[in-house]
C-alpha cells in the first residue's frame, strides 16, 4: 500500500505528580488504536505523547520526599512511560517538558511573544488553587472553590507576566464557528463559546515567582515560564519549532491532525493554545478532540476513596490486550465510562473467552480435525454464505465510520458482533453433522473456509484495538495476507493453506481467584502509600459545615450480617433505620466476625447514593475509625434508638 498524507495526533502531556491510574492510561490506549489504524491504511503517522515535568506541586512533592525536583521527575516519568510501554502504544516521541531542547524553544517563545508586544508585565492579585495552579477572580469561583477541581482557593499576589488573550478573542471566536470540527464534539463547542469566549476573555497568567521548579524567563531569571506556553507547546517544539526557524519535521507534520485530550482540559487546548499559535503566526490544530472520563463505578478514581487501578497490575491479572479491550469497549462515545471488577470479569468472559476465543478455537480445531489443518476449497457455496460474506464487508465499513467519528466502543462493538454472526453461522451450519457423512465433505470444507476468512477479517479488523491478538490469530490461520487492503474482498484466504495449532486465545477468569488477587493487590498498594500523598489528601479533603450538613448520619441497629460471596473484604448489613430495614455494604471483614456485631448500635451515611458491589446493592456507608493496624465500627449507646439523627 502506497504512503498516503501525514497523521500527526498526539494525547495530552501526563502530569508527573505521580503514578497514573487506569483512568488517565485509556487516553494513551485510545490515541495508540486511532494511530495504529491510521498506519494500517497507509498514513505516515507521527504519534506522540509525554510527561509534564514543571510547576509548583512538583517542587512541594519533591521536598516531602527529600529528593530535588528533577529526581522527583526522573521517577515519575519513568514510570509514566513504563505504563505506556505495558500498554503495548505504538507512539513515536516520548516528550518531556525537562528536555533541553524542549525549554530552549520555550524561552525563545516566550520571548518572541513578549517583544511583539503580545506578554507583558504586571500583578496579579487573586484566589489561587494550588493543586490546579490557577489563579481564579471571585466571580468565577464555584460555591467559594476553584470552578475546576473544586478545592479550597486562597488569596495570592505576585509580579507576573501575562499573554493578551483579550487580544485574540474576536480572531479565535470567528476560526471556531468557521470551522465546526475544530472543536469535537459538538458539546464541548457550545461549552467553550458559550461560557468562556464570549462573555469575554481575561489575559491569562503566564510567568509565576513564587517557585523555581520551571523553564526561566531568560531576560528576567526572577520569573519562570507557567505552565500554559511551557506545557502546551510540546505540541510543536517536539517537531523541532523555533521561532527562528524550525526544521523539516515541523513543517511535515504540523498542524497536528487532532489533539486527543481530556473532556476537563478542553479550554486550555481550544483558547490559550489557539490563541498562542494565533499570537506565533503559526496553523491551528486541526480538531481537539474532548474524550469523557473513565471512573470506578460511578466515581473518579482517587486514593483517598481507596479506588485506584493501575493498568500496569490489571495486565498482570488478565493480559494487556483484555486491558486494552476493556478500556476501548467500555467507554461511550460522549459520557463518561465505568470500570468496575464484576464487568471486567463479565466483559471478559462473555466477549473474549467465549465470543472471540472459541470462535476462533474451534473452528481451527474442527479443521484441523476434519482436513489434517488444510484450508479447503470453498466450491460449495450456498445463500447462507452470501450473506456472511456481506457481513464481513459491512463490518470493514462500520469500523472506519466509527473510527473517523472517535466512535471507538462502536468500531469494536462490530467486530465482536462479526465473530457473534460467525458463531451463528456455525449453528446454522452444523460442521459436526455435515462431517458425519462424505458426500457433504465438499460442503464442510466450504463452511469451515467461510469461517476462516472471516476471522481472518476479525484479525486484521482487531488490530487497532489488541495487537497481540491479531499476531496470535493469524499464527495460528498461518495467514500472509493480513493488510487492510486485503479487505476490501471476501477470499483472500488460501486454499491449501496448513494451519497452525489451535491455541486458546483467552482462558476464563476464574472470580473467586481474580477477587484474592484483587484484594493482595489492594493490600500491597496501601502499604506502600508515601507520605506525600497523606498531605496532598489532607488539602484536598477540607469542607465546610454547609458540606457537613449535606451528610445525614443516623443510628442503626444491626439486624443481620454476613459475608459477601466472592469477597474476602465485605460484610452484608441489615441494618435497621428506625423505619425499615436497608442492606449496607462495608470492607471490614478482616477485623470482625460477622455474628458478633448483630445487635450493635451504629452510625451511618443514610443519603450516600446506592451503588453494587460485588452484586449486591448498598444504601449507605457505615462509619468506622482506624486504631493502629486494626480498624473498628463506630458505636453508640444502646438506649438511642435507630433512625436518630447525628449533629
């Protein structure tokens, strides 16, 4: 296939603060699929991701460990990295925002912005959100806190420079509304015109003195870069972009195709990053594309909540492809996506061990078996076949509309619906009848070959999204004619062909054995917490009592308790609440015996939203304090009755 245009995407920069959950490592799994299947259809695509190395927490995390900033960033880096690479991506430039090269060209546009005029030199006084390093009016503020995380803000001023977005506005206003897909989707468009360009834009804070751990402002060593032209322009300054001149890469690949990023970074990709490319006299992106979140059940993952994934630890347990799998199929195209134990477990099973696997098993192994593993003729043909031959063509054009749209669970969903359709047409079929009698041996060897080749559809369709799977199933087809192009006509498969053994592609998650490894890996973690993270908790988790009030905490008495099947960690409450009976799930099973707390008064969360676990709903969190390793119920006395309310 001959090369056709350039393909420059790119991910987000992740922040070093420290190691990324899963949910930050689907934006990476994400990117990598689009840049595979752009490759596969011939595109010279340049994919690139990295680390965001500069800022203020940085320097805080660093002296909380006692190591220097950049020792701190070596670390984390290393094992953003290692994460990207067990994740099996296929970029092509790691970037990090410590590359020498990377802070020269950082200061020169700095500088090139501040002669022409486009930065200049102030104070700024204001509400500053430390972990966000944003500087907030009063008006902006959400309910007293920062609008974008929603922690405590406090007062700050300092000398600083600032870049003129105001300047920009009309320019960046009209490019967005002549190009409709610059912004996708559409959603994120309105958000940004709506709530941020037109009301007005304020010039934006681009230098900082009250820390040292970033790029110096050359002319004046008091400042250093902040984070927005320091970060954001990775984009370019990884192609080799000077001010002064920038080199052949630049220009190959620049503008970037789309910049795949998260729904919560939006505005500082489609304003200050336009608006600095509009300021430099450079092309914009062509698209910035806001992907939803992936949360645990319904929450976002955090330590403090005790919910953290690492993709690193779940390839262990299921393999790096059924990681990947999960991530691409599990999260919708515009609302955020779950991940929670039962349905990797259920997505597994249901998709990859018996849809795909044993597809792909048996119809190897009944070849093998019926034609000593030789590809047969498929000169038998009936109207049945027709149509799965048309299945596998429809399938080719529904990846690609799905793909071209970010639609990725869609562009997977139908290729697991190919090997659904192909699992039909062997009931349809019935290989195991038509072998029992030699005359129809000519119509086995058709069926088994139509199977074949659609599998051998499936293999290259599945590329994009699980890598290693595509290499074991056409080992094992032992297939050369594994392009796209090879697609675009059902028969490409050879008769004569000897196949390879049949191998299982995907062995079922045994959930009693996935739960003990859950539970050692959730032990090994909390142990392993360091203290900088404590502090950084600590700052986040302030309220104030309007937040308490939110809380309804009531005393219950419990009426019943027992073990949670396929859980070493929960305990099943029937808890009475002073006007009926409601089941509470709590992870204290280590620490108590569940017959000894029959009869207790406790206290608990009673408008905590419902949510499953391990199967089985709880309406509430009962409260419990930590005494040394051991962690114990909260009791009161048992003359209260149930249903009181705490104050």
């Amino acid at each position: 296939m001959c090369k056709k245009d350039k393909y420059y995407i790119t991910t987000a920069i992740a922040y070093t603060s420290r190691k990324p959950h899963i949910g930050n490592s689907y934006e990476i799994v994400l990117t990598d699929a689009i840049a595979r299947y752009k490759r596969m259809l011939g595109y010279d695509v340049f994919f690139q991701t990295g680390t965001d190395e500069h800022g203020q927490k940085i320097e805080m995390y660093a002296q909380a460990e006692g190591c220097t900033p950049k020792e701190y960033v070596d670390r984390v880096a290393g094992e953003i990295r290692s994460i990207c690479d067990v994740l099996n991506t296929s970029y092509d430039y790691f970037i990090r925002t410590t590359d020498k090269k990377h802070e020269r060209a950082v200061q020169k546009i700095f500088k090139k912005l501040y002669d022409q005029g486009d930065i200049y030199k102030g104070c700024y006084e204001g509400l500053y959100c430390t972990p966000c390093e944003s500087f907030w009016t009063e008006s902006q503020l959400v309910d007293g806190k920062c609008p974008d995380c929603g922690r405590e803000v406090k007062p700050a001023k300092e000398e600083a420079y600032f870049l003129r977005l105001s300047k920009y506005q009309k320019q960046l206003e009209e490019y967005i509304e002549s190009h409709p897909d610059f912004i996708y989707p559409e959603s994120r468009k309105k958000e940004m015109l709506n709530n941020f360009i037109k009301p007005g834009l304020q010039d934006l804070c681009v230098s900082r003195t009250s820390f040292k751990w970033g790029i110096p402002v050359d002319f004046d060593p008091d400042h250093v870069v902040y984070v927005w032209i320091d970060a954001l322009s990775n984009y370019i300054t990884s192609l080799g972009y000077d001010p002064d001149g920038s080199g052949e890469q630049y220009k190959k690949y620049w503008p970037a195709d789309v910049h795949i990023i998260g729904k919560d970074i939006v505005r500082f990709h489609t304003i200050y990053w336009p608006i600095m490319l509009l300021a430099l006299g450079e092309p914009l992106p062509k698209q910035v594309y806001g992907h939803p979140w992936l949360l645990f059940g319904e929450d976002k993952m955090s330590k403090s909540r005790g919910n953290v994934i690492y993709a690193d630890e779940l390839c262990k347990m299921i393999g790096v492809d059924a990681v990947r799998y999960y991530l691409l199929s599990e999260m919708p195209f515009a609302n955020d996506g779950s991940i929670t134990y039962d349905t990797i477990i259920e997505r597994f099973n249901s998709d990859l061990a018996n849809t795909l696997g044993n597809l792909v098993n048996r119809t190897i192994a009944m070849n093998n078996k019926y034609f000593g593993g030789i590809v047969q003729e498929p000169n038998a043909k009936q109207p049945l076949d027709d149509e799965l031959t048309a299945f596998c063509l429809d399938t080719v054009k529904k990846v690609d509309d799905s793909i071209n749209i970010f639609h990725i669970s869609d562009a997977l969903e139908a290729v697991i619906n190919l090997a659904k359709r192909c699992n039909k047409y062997i009931d349809e079929t019935a290989p195991w009848a038509l072998a029992k009698d030699e005359a129809n041996k000519a119509r086995l060897g058709t069926v088994l070959y139509n199977l074949l080749e659609s599998i051998r559809y499936i293999a290259v369709l599945i590329l994009p999204f699980m890598p290693d799977t595509n290499k074991a199933i056409l080992a094992q087809l032992n297939c050369s004619a594994s392009g796209y192009d090879s697609l675009s006509s059902f028969g490409a498969t050879v008769p004569g062909t000897v196949l390879g053994k049949a191998e299982p592609l995907f062995v079922r998650i045994d959930s009693k054995k996935f739960y003990e490894e859950v539970e050692a890996m959730q032990k090994a973690n909390a142990e392993s917490e360091k203290p900088i993270e404590e502090i950084e908790e600590d700052e986040i988790e302030q309220i104030t009592i309007d937040d308490f009030a939110k809380c309804d905490i009531r005393v219950g008495e419990v009426k019943s308790c027992e073990k949670v099947k396929r859980s070493k960690k929960l305990l099943k409450f029937g808890i009475f609440d002073g006007t009926g009976e409601r089941t509470i799930v709590s992870g204290i099973a280590q620490y108590y015996q569940p017959e000894e707390l029959v009869g207790k008064k406790i206290l608990f969360v009673s408008n905590l939203k419902p949510v499953k676990l391990c199967g089985v709903e709880s309406c509430g969190m009962i409260l419990s304090a930590c005494k040394g390793d051991e962690l114990q119920l909260v009791t009161v006395d048992e003359n209260i009755p149930a249903g009181r309310k705490i104050s």
